[in-house]
C-alpha cells in the first residue's frame, strides 16, 4: 500500500479510524498517511473579518494536526 487516507471530523467515529490507520501503518511502514479533516462553517458575528476567521480556522487546523498525530504517532 502507498496511501493511507485518514479522514477526521473529531468524533468518535474518526478517532477508531485513526486507530486502524495506526495499525495499517504498521504493516506499510512506507505508505504515505494523508489526513483529511472536515469541520462545519460556523457564522461568525466577525464573518466580515477575514483574518479573524483565517486566524480561527488555522487554530482548529492545528489542534486537528496535533490530535491526529498523537493518536497515531504516540507511543
């Protein structure tokens, strides 16, 4: 296998698929993992702002990251 596509939204569901893409990567050591996250447009008061909502979007594209990599990098 080359590529592994680990789709996450943060729920319960998307953290067992991480689980299982951790076990593929043990069996392909060598694929490459692609994560695709997924979250809802919120309306934002400040919607007329657009760094404010870039800001707020590249902070949850973060924490995404972060969560996504613990789950399937840690020990």
């Amino acid at each position: 296998m080359k590529k592994i596509l680990c789709a996450t939204d943060g729920s319960d569901y998307s953290k067992y698929a991480a689980e299982r893409t951790k076990s593929f990567l043990k069996i392909w050591p060598e694929a490459k993992v692609i994560v695709l996250y997924v979250t809802a447009k919120e309306n934002y008061a400040y919607d007329l702002v657009p760094d404010a909502v870039e800001r707020y979007e590249e902070n949850v594209a973060n924490q995404i990251k972060e969560e996504v990599e613990n789950q399937l990098f840690a020990a």
